[in-house]
C-alpha cells in the first residue's frame, strides 16, 4: 500500500466492486471522452461489467480518503495479448448499433494500429482500461500515484510493459509528465461508419485517442 497525506492507494478486493462502480458511474463515465461522445450518456451493463471482471487480477487500484475511505480516485487494468485486436473487433461486431458497439468499434480501431504485444514481441502486457479521480482533488497527483501502483504492479506480476489508450488530453498530458512513449494516434473526426459519418462525438477539448506505453 503506498501511503502520503490524507489519502492512501491501495489495491481493489472483490468486496470493493460496489462502491468502485458507484465511483465510476460519478467521476469516470460522465466525462470519460468515448462514454460521454456517444449516446445515451449512460453506460451499458457490458461495459460496467467488462471493467468489474478486472478485479480478480489484481490490476485494480483506488485512492481513498484516509478516515471516510470515501474512494476519491480509481484505475482499472488488466492483461492483453496480441490475439486483443481481433477480439476487440469480434465484440465491436456482437455489440453493433449499440452505445457499447460504438465504444468497442473505435477501441478495435486503435487496437489494430496500435498492435503493441506484436509491436514490440511480446506475449503480454497490462492495459489500463480507466482512470478517474474526483474533480475535487484532482491536480494533486493522484492520476500519477495510481498510475505508479500499476506500473510497480506490472513488475511484480513480471509483466514488460504498460500500455494506455487516453482518450482524453487530461489523461495524454499525465502520461507525457509520466515519461511514457506516444506510439499511437487516431483522430475522432477519422473514425466513421459505413457511411462516413463520425461515430463518436467527444466533448471538447478532446481531440484524440492517444496510446502510450511504458516500458519495464
Ligand atoms: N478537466 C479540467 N481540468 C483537469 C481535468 C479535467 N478532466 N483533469 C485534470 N485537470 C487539471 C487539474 O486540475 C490540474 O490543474 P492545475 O495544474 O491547475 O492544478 C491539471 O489539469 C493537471 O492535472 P493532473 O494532476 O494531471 O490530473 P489528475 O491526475 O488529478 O486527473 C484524470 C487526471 C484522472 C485523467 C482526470 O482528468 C479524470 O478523472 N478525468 C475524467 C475521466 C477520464 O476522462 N479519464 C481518462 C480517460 S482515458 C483512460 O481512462 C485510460
């Protein structure tokens, strides 16, 4: 557990999955580029799912105030292989014309550019699927000390890198302060449908799905 001032990161337990979702559905989703560019604004029960089935790998991490543990930050990882852009494009097309379809259609697109385990020959890595921390304390470095917790997690689970896909600037700029390297881009405006129109509809000033990774 690593500890400072009034708020401690500490690794997510099966009996934190409520009060993670809670926190998620206030400080994440809302303003989340991808949930808040698409329609309804509300996400579906396969994306809240897909991230809780996180957990189990101990790839989880909240920043909770000490006293209350009234959760203030989270991020949400998991493993990848290189079979992850198929399988992302094997969902995008089970969920179609859905809110949940249109997310996973512009992820298999970033994917498939991004390519990373067969980028840099790699059986596996970890991916982190969310980060969020509450408007209230952010600018305080806690997208940073949960970030660390992940990387210093990769390394105890022996895994060589992480990787992120920003879809916001905010979450870019911290992976930049963080010193990792930009390998991939794609501009919303760039990803259509089949009939050219722009699929998602981010709220400004985000611009682009940024992929970083970090190397271990
Ligand atoms: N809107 C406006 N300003 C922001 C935002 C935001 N969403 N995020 C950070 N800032 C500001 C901070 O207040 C700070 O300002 P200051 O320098 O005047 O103090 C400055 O930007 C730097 O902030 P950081 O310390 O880098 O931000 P922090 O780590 O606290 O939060 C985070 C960054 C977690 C990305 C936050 O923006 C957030 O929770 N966003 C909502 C969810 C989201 O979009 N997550 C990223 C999606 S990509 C992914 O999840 C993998």
């Amino acid at each position: 557990m690593e500890a400072s001032d009034d708020i401690e990161v500490r690794q997510v337990t099966a009996e934190d999955s409520e009060q993670l979702m809670a926190f998620l559905l206030e400080h994440y989703y809302p303003e989340e580029p991808l949930t808040a560019g698409t329609s309804p604004p509300e996400p579906e029960e396969a994306d809240k799912t897909f991230l809780l089935s996180n957990i189990p790998n101990g790839t989880c991490y909240v920043a909770l105030e000490r006293g209350s543990s009234r959760i203030v930050g989270a991020v949400v990882a998991g493993y990848k292989d290189a079979d992850m852009p198929k399988i992302i494009a094997e969902e995008a097309f089970t969920y179609r014309n859905t809110k949940w379809g249109n997310i996973l259609s512009i992820l298999a697109e970033v994917e498939a550019g991004s390519d990373v385990c067969r980028r840099f020959d790699l059986p596996s890595c970890i991916h982190v699927h969310a980060l969020a921390v509450n408007p209230q304390v952010r600018g305080r470095g806690l997208g940073v000390r949960l970030m660390n917790a992940i990387a210093a997690r990769t390394v105890e689970l022996g895994q060589p890198l992480v990787c992120v896909d920003c879809t916001s600037v905010y979450s870019a700029k911290l992976m930049e302060r963080l010193g990792y390297q930009l390998i991939h881009t794609l501009r919303y405006e760039h990803h259509l449908d089949a009939r050219g129109q722009q699929i998602i509809q981010p709220p400004k000033p985000h611009e682009s799905v940024q992929t970083f990774v970090l190397k271990l």
